[in-house]
C-alpha cells in the first residue's frame, strides 16, 4: 500500500470516529489533506482555481473554525478529502497529464 492510501485510509477510519477525535487532530488532518490535495494536483497538473467552490478553499475553511463546527461537518469534510486525494491518485496512477491553455485574448 502508498503513503496515499494509507493516508486515505487514516482520514477515513477519523471520519468514522470524529465525535472521539481533539480539536487538533481533526485541524492537523485537514492540513495534511490540504498539503497532500495540492501536492497531488500540482504533479497531475491541475491547476487550483482559487475559488470559494475549489476543494482545498473549503477544507482551509473548516480547518480554521474547527473548533466551532459539528462533528457532522467535520465528518463530511474528511470524506471529501479522502474522496479528492483517492480520485487525484488515480489520475496519476493511469498517466494521465493534464495541460492547461491560457485563453488568448482577442485584440
């Protein structure tokens, strides 16, 4: 098994158990998820679109109000990640690059 689905399964088995989870834990998961989504986006080349619909802007969210929210929202946040971070792996794992064109402006 990769470090990523090991990972994978780490955020998983956390979500399943959220309500046992500290403040802290639940923070450095969520950073952990952020740092690995970008990681993995940046080698499949992805580009973020850093917006308020874009993943890791969601995850930063939540990350920074932790303490504040459900341990439903919580939940559904790590599963989101897991779910992004498995589907990232993926397209990498089948060799796919992905490329970018900037739109050209007409003048």
């Amino acid at each position: 098994m990769t470090s990523t689905n090991d990972f994978i399964a780490e955020i998983i088995r956390a979500a399943n158990r959220v309500e046992r989870l500290g403040d802290t834990e639940k923070r450095r998961l969520l950073q952990r998820a952020v740092v690995t989504i970008s990681k993995l986006r940046e080698r499949s080349g992805i580009p973020s679109s850093n917006t308020n619909h874009d993943a890791v802007f969601a995850l930063q969210a939540i990350e920074v109000t932790v303490e504040r929210r459900e341990a439903g929202e919580i939940k559904q946040a790590l599963l989101m990640a897991a779910d992004v971070i498995r589907t990232l792996h993926i397209v990498l794992d089948s060799g796919t690059q992905i490329t970018t064109k900037v739109p050209q402006v007409p003048q």
